[in-house]
C-alpha cells in the first residue's frame, strides 16, 4: 500500500492494560480517495508518522520505503500465547485463585512436553 497523508489533529490518548495506546485523531472533511486509502488500511498494522507541518517529498519517500517487521496483532508470540492462558484461567480457573500461579503451572506442564518428545 501506498503512503498517504491525510490533515488531522491529535483529539486525544488513552493508556490501555496491555501498555499499549489508543490514538484518536480528529480530520477535516475528507475526499474519496483519503476515505477509501482510511478503508483499505482499516485493521492493518503500519507506521504512524505526525508532523505539525507537511511532510517533504524526501520524508515521504522514506516513508514510503518503510517495511512492516511484525504481525498484525502487534503481539510476540509468547505475549498472544499468554493472552490465551490468561483467557482459559478466566474461563475455568482449575483451583488457581491467581493466574501467575496457572500460568507457570500450564507453562511447565507445555514445556516438559516438548521435551518429552526430544531425542
């Protein structure tokens, strides 16, 4: 996908529990084409670039070389891999009142198995 550029002001941000942010920027009245390149990126991960003044056409060529490095879900996999433990623990705690406690347990009982099947 093509870099575009869009005006907006920066509204506001909101800390969210896994340490990430959630930006919310406000724009002008946009045309088609700024609301179709909006549609197409919905729910890709790229690179937010802000400036206060328009970025130049070197700027923009940098951008433009930029390569995504990470998946969608912007999570190593061991972070999405303890999302889903922490998921389970919510769903049947399995007698463990605090989840560290059920993480390192199920982490221990996946580790001995893979190395039950090493030679």
């Amino acid at each position: 996908m093509k870099v575009f550029t869009i005006a907006a002001q920066l509204e506001g941000y909101r800390s969210l529990k896994d340490r990430t942010l959630k930006l919310t920027f406000e724009t002008n009245e946009l045309s088609p084409d700024d609301m179709a390149n909006i549609q197409g990126a919905l729910m890709s991960v790229g690179f937010l670039a802000y400036s206060p003044d328009p970025f130049t056409s070197k700027e923009l060529d940098e951008l433009n070389n930029l390569k995504v490095e990470f998946n969608d879900t912007g999570k190593t996999p061991s972070q999405r891999f303890r999302a889903v433990l922490y998921r389970a623990w919510e769903q049947n705690d399995e007698r463990y009142s605090i989840f560290e406690d059920y993480y390192r347990a199920h982490m221990e009982k996946f580790i001995n198995h893979i190395k039950a099947k090493l030679t």
